[in-house]
C-alpha cells in the first residue's frame, strides 16, 4: 500500500509539472537549434580564454563578429580586472509591446588552465542559437543577450554590469543564466538543474524566482527530453543581480563533470546530444518569459501535430495522428534507456505492458524523420 501511495505522490508531482500548456509556436522554435557542436569546436581552436589573454580577446572578437553577421549591433562593455581588459558582449531584441526585458546571460571566459569547452563554451553556444532564433521571432519582451567577461575571477563581469551599466530606469523582470550546460560523454545525462534564488541577503526575490524556475522546469519538462531537477543558484553570473534584488534563475548540469576546470574540459569529452537538449530549453524559456506573440503562427499551426493516448496509460499507447503522417516512436526511460524504437502507423495499439511503472519519454517521428513531438508518459497501473 505504501509503495502505491508513494507512486501516486509522485505522480501527483508529475501531473502538476506538466499543467504548463505545451506550445506549438515554441516547440517550433526550439526544434531549430542546430550546430551546436560546431560552434563550441570553433570557440574552442581559438585558445585557452583566460581573461587578459591573446586567446579572450580573440574570442571576444570572434563573437562580436558571430553576432554582426546575425544582424545585431553587439555594444562591447569594456572594464578593468586589475591591469587587464575584459569585456562584457552585449545585444538586444527589443519587445514589440513593453518596455521590459529579460537578460540572458553566459561566460565567455575560462580558467587558464582549460579549453573552456564546457564551461562556458555550451553556455555561448546557447546565447549564439537564442541569438539566431529570436532575430526573426516576435516576443512582446525585450531579450537582452550578454557574454559577460571576468567570470572566473569572481564574476567581475557581471558585478561591473550591474554596479556601473545597468541603468536603475531599466524595467529587468528576469535574468536567466547559462553556465556549464554539457552533459559529460559516458555519464547519465537525462538531467538538468533549474536553479532558483535561495540566497536570504535580499529574501524580497526569493518568491518570485521559486515560481518562475518551477515554470522552467515545466519548460524544459514540455520542450526537451530532460528531466529538471529544483536546485539552488550560486556562484555564478546571476549572483550580482541577485544581489542588486533582480529575480533570477539558472540552468547547471546535473551531473559532475570531472573535467571541470582542467585540460580535460574539451569538446570530445561532451555529450553534445544532451548539450543540444538543454540548450532547446532555453531557447523555449526565452521565448516563454519574453512572451513570443501567437497570432504570428496561427497560419502555419497543424489541426492537430499527434498526442499520446491514454496519458497516463496501463498496457496500451496509442499515437492519435491528425495530419502530419506519424512513421516512428521512440520510448526512454528516467535512466536514459532508449527501450523502444518503432515504426508504427496512426492510431496503431502498441504494447506497453512488459513497462514498469514510472515516467517515460516518447518522441514521435514523421516520414521524413523530423520530431513532430516531444512528450512525457506516465505509466500507472
């Protein structure tokens, strides 16, 4: 009795996180990220990002171009650590409707002794992709992008930004911070950390972060193949905002790396199928918390783009199909195990009742192998 009370519980848990109404206009979107791999190698052949160095400022400059040739104006924030130069890349989409913002913030630098490939080469990656995607897509919220430099020598960076360029007129309702989002090849990486406000040196933020990192975890729960796990944020660029009584929150991989600031932090080392993944979360947050305006997708919305049913289910699974042609369902378990892969036609019974109970990840291919949907199941009997 007690072992199905507790399943109950954690299904009660599941339920709740998935009442954030999935989106077609997001899940589009965030389907787009693409090159990841690509983009993390090329920062990587720079050089070792260590702040004052050659290599940063190659990098600094490498970005700023990235960023010219996507259409935006990149304002470099330049500032003292010590004797040396450091810069904060910044970038903005203005908010069709409000005068509001949100930040979005990643480290460019890394410690001397390390590629940088994780951390925070991933974290680049995710502003360079929400760079891309949002430059066409309408949001009623201005995103404001910023690489921030100094990072690990005590978030020098982003202490500058707020104490000295961030205007106190500045309507910000909420940074969202990018740090080390690479999974470690040959761990399980099905996990992710949202990471809230805990800090009680302002408590008046805490609140308000709590709400909206439970809402990123629904985020990622709805758009990715994830599993998000509530932690607590420290130690990062988010932390002067924090400070200064902004709501924040972050996305941190789950699990260690062994890598972390050594020689060893390099791209062959990543799991870049879970990079990817994490990263399709923050674009899909991005476009959540900057509101991204519906009517500009009604046109281009399928009747019906397939659903699972029952949800949550017993023995049977069906893929209900409206027009988009389902060929192939895949079917993960909470470990990362693919336990399923087949093709199948609509509104065709598969059997489900060799699976225990739990949560499952199920996504649906059409003919041509694009994902029509990512889905969570729950499996109750």
């Amino acid at each position: 009795m007690q072992r199905v009370l507790n399943f109950l519980g954690f299904l009660t848990i599941v339920l709740s996180s998935q009442a954030q109404v999935w989106e077609y206009r997001i899940a589009k979107e965030a389907q787009r990220v693409d090159s990841v791999e690509q983009i993390i190698s090329d920062l990587q052949d720079i050089g070792f990002r260590v702040t004052g160095s050659v290599a940063y400022d190659n990098a600094t400059q490498w970005l700023v171009n990235k960023y010219t040739q996507l259409g935006y104006a990149p304002v470099i924030d330049t500032f003292k650590y010590g004797t040396k130069n450091s810069y904060n890349v910044i970038i903005e989409k203005p908010g069709s409707e409000s005068d509001a913002w949100i930040i979005v913030g990643a480290h460019l630098d890394a410690v001397s002794v390390s590629p940088g490939a994780n951390d925070n080469g991933s974290g680049v990656a995710a502003t360079l992709e929400i760079a891309r995607i949002l430059k066409n897509v309408d949001c009623k919220v201005g995103v404001r992008i910023i690489n921030f430099g100094a990072e690990e020598q005590g978030l020098q960076g982003s202490n500058h930004y707020v104490s000295n360029t961030l205007s106190s007129s500045d309507n910000i309702e909420l940074m969202l911070n990018l740090d080390q989002l690479g999974g470690t090849l040959g761990q399980n990486n099905t996990r992710i950390k949202c990471e809230r406000d805990e800090d009680d040196n302002p408590s008046s933020n805490n609140a308000t972060s709590s709400l909206k990192t439970d809402t990123l975890g629904r985020l990622i729960d709805l758009y990715t193949t994830l599993i998000p796990v509530q932690s607590n944020a420290y130690g990062s660029d988010y932390m002067p905002f924090q400070n200064a009584g902004y709501v924040i929150m972050g996305l941190y991989q789950e699990s260690v790396d062994p890598n972390y600031h050594s020689a060893n932090d390099k791209l062959e080392n990543m799991d870049i199928e879970a990079t990817t993944e994490v990263i399709k979360g923050a674009v899909a947050a991005t476009l959540y918390f900057a509101r991204i305006n519906t009517s500009a997708y009604l046109a281009q919305k399928p009747m019906n783009i397939g659903h699972l049913y029952p949800n949550p289910a017993s023995t049977w699974l069906k893929i209900i199909d409206g027009e988009t042609g389902v060929n192939r369902v895949t079917l993960t378990n909470a470990l990362g195990q693919q336990l399923m892969s087949k093709e199948i036609t609509s509104n065709e019974v598969i059997d489900i009742h060799n699976l225990i109970n739990g949560l499952y990840s199920v996504s649906i291919y059409n003919t041509h192998n694009s994902v029509l949907l990512q889905s969570r199941l729950i499996i109750a009997r």
